[in-house]
C-alpha cells in the first residue's frame, strides 16, 4: 500500500511540476487529435500521422514559447492534401495550391518532371513556360530532391505524395523566388517565379462575344462573392440572343459557396435537377439538387477547366457534366478534395480547414478524381 501511495504521489508531483504547454504545443496536439477524428481521408494517409505528429511536438517544444506557424504548416504538409490549410499565414509560409501555383507539374514513367499545364495570367505564362517542357532544377536541386523538402516523414514513394511534394515544391514559399531550369526541344532556358502568382481581375466576372451566336462569360476567381450572381445575370443578358456560351471555370481556384455557384447553375435547368453526391463518414449519401432561376438560359453550354479550376467551380463542372447540361473540355482539375469544415485551434487564434465528407459525381467518381471529357490541349 505504501509504495502505491508513494507511485501515485510521485506520478502526481510530477504534473505538477511539468511546464504548461505553450500555445503552440496546445495547437500542435489539438491538431493531431482532430485529424485522425474529422478528416475525410484520414485512413490512406494515417500510416506516417504519429511520426509527423511526434516531429512536430519536438519542434513546438524547442520554440521557446514562441508561436512558430511553420510548426504547423509542416504538421499539415505531412497529409499532402492541398484542400487543407490554416486561416492564416506569414512571409515565410507556404503558397497555397492551386491559389498560388503558377505551373502544374507531374512525374513521368520514366521519371522526368513535365509542366502539364500554365496559369492563365501568371508571370509563367508571360516567361512563356508552356505544357510540355521538361523540368529540369528547382533553385538548382534535380525536382524530387526539392520536393524531399516537403515530405519530411513517411513514405517518399506513394505516386500521390510524390505528385503533391513536386507541385508544392515548383510552388514554392512567399518569400522565395524560384528559379527554374526547363527544357524545350532540346533547348535549355532559365524562369524565374516569385511575386503574386497571377493578375488579379476587380470585376465578378468578365465577358466578351466569342464568335458570331457564341458568348464567353469568365469566372474571375469570384465564386465566393455574393456579387458574382448579379455580375453572372448581367452578363448573360448583355450577351443577348446567343446559341451557345462558353462558361470558363479556369480561374477559380479560391473555391467559393453554394449559395453563389447555385444561382448560376439554375439558369441552365427548367426542373429541380440532381448535380452533385454527398459522402459523409458518418452517414448514408445523399444527393444535392438545384432548382431553377429564371429566366432560363436557353444555349447550348460548353464549359472550360483546368489546373486552376478549385472546389467550387469543380463541383460547377462536375454538376453540369452530370445534369447532361454541358459539354466539360479542359485538362485536369484542381483536384480539391471533399467539403471543407473549420476547427478552431484552442492554444491561440488560428483555425484548421480540412475536408470532412467526400464529394463525388452522380456516378460515384470522386470529384477530385473526375476529368473532363473533352481534353483541351
């Protein structure tokens, strides 16, 4: 009885005496308690979570007491999942893709890096990087060898892991320029990235007569401004009698509300129409439909994608594809998975942004992993 009573006056003593946790140290612990619990895709990236959590505890505790936010960010880069992120960030923090990527980049079978697609509007696009070039340094580093950068515990050979390391790599830190090393042809030229990744539009959304009965209305990375709707209207009605509009979703890489893209696609339906699938983890799927907003936009639809294509605007394309409402043409989306929730961080005034229910096409393809029909080269 005596040495319990000693054990537990000991085990005791010992809290007491323990330093409280810092405000990062509480947010680094909350965070590893709340993904394993709310996140979606917890369970195909949980094999290395203890490890990334563990590192991360090492690095809050050698802050001393200061609030270092790249603890966290590096926490968070340990699930590669560019729909997850905090409400803030700092000089040194990272670009957030698709929002502040200029290039899309993919590894090849034979383990060469390739630009697979250019943001519109971007200095990558004024420096002339194209689709198709090579990629051959990042700051002088062979691609992989950078991207290592990111991918600090775990398994380095998961071909998602890899393919997210290598675009957040290429996407660099606020307060880094990147220079870049390609190849084209056999000709080797230099680019260097930095700055704000693309030219910033005031206006909801931008429209123009494309050909003679065909109109273009561009989503200017608006589509969580409630603004957009009476912007879109507008627009259409300018446009006049036309046959056929092109809706371009290539730059919404800010993602955005249902109660701005529903507007939208209810000028396309005459019915209440299915558009999207909703997966939570808890409960049975259900299904989210879209009623119609007259007057009714009676045009034939072509709808245009690609790398900087984000959340909402996927969930735009994937549901006017599934509606049978529109022809969908472009490269591969974003990528953005599942619906986002936010949970606020108790040790200081942060909030993590993660998905927590799974978002998919009538026909059950996940949306992050629907392409477009049509490729648009």
């Amino acid at each position: 009885m005596f040495l319990a009573l000693a054990s537990a006056f000991a085990i005791t003593q010992a809290l007491e005496d323990a330093a409280p946790l810092s405000a990062l140290q509480q947010d680094v612990e909350q965070v590893c308690a709340l993904v394993p619990e709310h996140y979606a895709y917890f369970e195909s990236r949980a094999a290395h979570w203890d490890a990334a959590c563990d590192l991360a505890r090492a690095e809050a505790a050698q802050s001393e007491g200061a609030y270092v936010l790249a603890v966290l960010e590096g926490l968070i880069d340990a699930l590669y999942d560019t729909h997850i992120n905090l409400n803030t960030n700092n000089q040194t923090s990272p670009w957030l893709i698709p929002s502040g990527s200029q290039i899309r980049v993919a590894e090849q079978a034979d383990g060469q890096v390739v630009v697979t697609d250019v943001r519109t509007g971007s200095r990558a696009e004024g420096l002339d990087i194209r689709p198709g070039d090579a990629l051959r340094t990042i700051n002088g580093q062979a691609p992989m060898e950078a991207a290592l950068r990111r991918m600090r515990t775990g398994d380095t050979d998961l071909p998602a892991r890899r393919d997210w390391a290598l675009n957040a790599a290429v996407t660099g830190y606020r307060h880094e320029a990147r220079r870049l090393q390609l190849e084209r042809d056999g000709e080797v030229f230099e680019a260097t990235l930095g700055g704000f990744p693309a030219r910033r539009t005031g206006t909801p959304v931008s429209y123009r007569m494309h050909a003679p009965g065909v109109g273009l209305i561009r989503i200017n990375n608006s589509l969580g401004r409630d603004e957009t709707v009476a912007a879109f209207n507008a627009a259409l009605a300018e446009l006049g009698d036309i046959d056929t509009l092109i809706l371009d979703l290539r730059d919404t890489p800010g993602g955005g509300n249902t109660s701005v893209a529903e507007p939208i696609l209810g000028r396309f339906v005459q019915t209440r129409t299915a558009y999207q699938r909703i997966e939570p983890t808890d409960a049975p799927a259900w299904i989210r439909h879209v009623g119609p907003v007259a007057p009714y936009a009676d045009v034939a639809l072509t709808v245009r994608v690609g790398g900087w294509t984000g959340s909402m605007g996927e969930g735009m394309a994937i549901g006017l594809d599934a509606m049978g409402r529109a022809d969908v043409m472009g490269r591969p989306m974003a990528g953005l998975a599942g619906g986002t929730e936010g949970f606020h961080l108790s040790g200081g005034d942060l909030m993590l942004w993660m998905p927590t229910y799974n978002l998919a096409h009538l026909d059950g393809t996940p949306r992050h992993e629907w392409v477009p029909p049509a490729r648009e080269d």
